[in-house]
C-alpha cells in the first residue's frame, strides 16, 4: 500500500514538472512500480509525451531515405525505436527497418548475380524471404531466385539434360509459383503440356531401377 501511494505521489509531481523531467519521472514510476496503476499512467503519458518528438524524428528518416542516404536513414530509424519505444513513430520506423534492411540485401543479391555468383546471390534471397517475408524485397527475391534456378534449368536442357530441367522447372513453381519466372518455365523443356513432363518422370522411374540417371 505505501508503494502505491508513493507511485502516485511520483506522479502528481511528474504532471507539475517540465516535459524532460516528466519524461524522466514517468520512466523511474514504470521501472520501479510496474504492477502500479501509477505506473500503467505514467506509461500512457511517457506515450503521448514522446509522439511529437517522434514523428519529427521520423519526418527526418524518412527525408534522408529519400535522399538515397540509407545508412544515415537506418541510424535515425533506429534512434527513434530506441528513445521512443511503443510510439507510432517507434513501430513506422520498425517497418522502416526491415524494408531498409531487406532492401540492402537485395541489392547485395543481385550484384552478386550480376557478377556470376548466382549461389550466393540465392542464398542470400532467401535469407530476405525467411526474415522480411512481408518485405515488397521479399517477393523480388522470389522472382530473382526463379529467374536464376530457371536460367540454369534452361542451360541444362539445351545440353540435353531434360530430365534435370525438367525437375528444377518443377521444384522452382512449388517453392515460388506466383513469380512471373515460373510462369514462364515450360518453354524452357520447350513443351507447355503435361504429357512431357510425365514421359520424363516415367523415364527417369526406368533409369532408376535400372541403377542409371541422367543428371
């Protein structure tokens, strides 16, 4: 009981204070009450203290992001997640960020492959799905697998390894059938209908249990 009403004594004086030593007071009453109703106050307050200064911050990010100034943009953002937590300008930037990162990466990617180093280009694709998966960055790294795995797939089969092409087509529109790349894999085996693809996989059950297979 002294808690609580030491917590709201705290508090009362918080409202009377300048807006840092506000801040500062609502910040110590949810650190040392958090059970307090005190506390649950102070919290909202430290809330509504700390928008205006973050969405100043914010307008600033995202100006710098404009700019092409990602890595100055990305420090802000994560200035403000970290001064102004549960803000709205806290959790924008928090969206900010993984867009930011996400979009990094994929730049990353893509020079890779530019540059012949298709595997880790692809590598590094995925890591952008599995960790921004609601990333715009996100589905061009799906169209940019795809377009790697079928630009193999097509090599594969102009050196007559259909069999082999046939498989990657296949596995690249499981894993990313919405891409554009997946689309258009059947001209790559150079058939559109299903029967080819049922002769190859016929095939490829006869080479197997002969003990051979064609790569």
């Amino acid at each position: 009981m002294q808690e609580v009403r030491q917590a709201s004594r705290v508090l009362d004086l918080a409202k009377k204070e300048s807006k840092e030593k506000a801040r500062e007071l609502y910040v110590e009453i949810v650190k040392t009450y958090p059970q307090s109703k005190a506390a649950r106050e102070a919290f909202k307050l430290r809330i509504e203290l700390d928008e205006p200064d973050a969405a100043r911050e914010l307008e600033l990010a995202k100006k710098l992001l404009e700019d092409g100034k990602k890595e100055e943009s990305k420090q802000r953002f994560l200035k403000i997640v970290a001064a102004y937590p549960e803000t709205r300008g806290a959790k924008e930037s928090e969206h900010s960020l993984a867009e930011l990162n996400a979009g990094m990466k994929l730049d990353l990617a893509r020079e890779l492959a530019k540059n012949g180093l298709k595997s880790k280009a692809c590598q590094i694709g995925v890591e952008i799905i599995e960790l921004y998966p609601r990333s715009a960055a996100a589905s061009e790294a799906k169209e940019l697998i795809a377009g790697i795995r079928l630009e193999m797939a097509r090599k594969l089969a102009a050196n007559g390894s259909k069999l082999r092409a046939y498989e990657i087509c296949k596995d690249t529109a499981q894993r990313y059938p919405e891409t554009l790349a997946t689309k258009k894999s059947a001209r790559i085996i150079g058939r559109t209908d299903t029967r080819f693809g049922r002769r190859l996989e016929t095939q490829h059950r006869s080479n197997v249990g002969r003990g051979r297979f064609e790569a």
